[in-house]
C-alpha cells in the first residue's frame, strides 16, 4: 500500500471514530456531516497497512521508532502488531 493511500485510510478511520463519537453525544438527526462520512466509509470491509511511529521522550536521549502492521475488519475489528 503506497504512503498516500495508506495516509488516506488511517484519515478516513480517524474521521469515522470522530464522526460515531460526536453522534454519540449529538442527535445525528441534526448533523448531515456525520451521515455523510458514516455512508462513505461503511463501503470499507477490511484493509491492512505498515506503519511506522517516531516518539520523542524526553527523558531518553534518542527518539524510539516504532513499526508494525495495523488491520481493520468491519464492524470494529482493529488489531496492530510490532514488528
């Protein structure tokens, strides 16, 4: 999976994990936006993508890298593993 497709997916799961948690809180009846993001991203069934996170602490003087594989299965299957 390229790095913009990639970017792509993990953009859209982050909008549909804030679009459920704000119609949690909101009448999704009010908010054609939430509609919206829910009935493009149910066309998702499953994806699988390489990451790869950099974590600056600063009590430890080099950065820590991370990598691993993160998998998504509809309905709400998120699984990551390090590599």
């Amino acid at each position: 999976m390229t790095t913009v497709k990639r970017n792509t997916v993990i953009v859209l799961i982050l909008l549909v994990v804030s679009a459920l948690v704000y119609a949690g809180t909101q009448d999704r009846q009010d908010d054609p936006i939430v509609e919206r993001i829910v009935a493009k991203c149910s066309s998702i069934e499953s994806m699988r993508c390489d990451f790869s996170q950099v974590k600056t602490v600063p009590l430890m003087d080099a950065p820590q890298e991370s990598r691993g594989r993160m998998l998504y299965r509809r309905p709400s299957a998120l699984k990551t593993y390090k590599t």
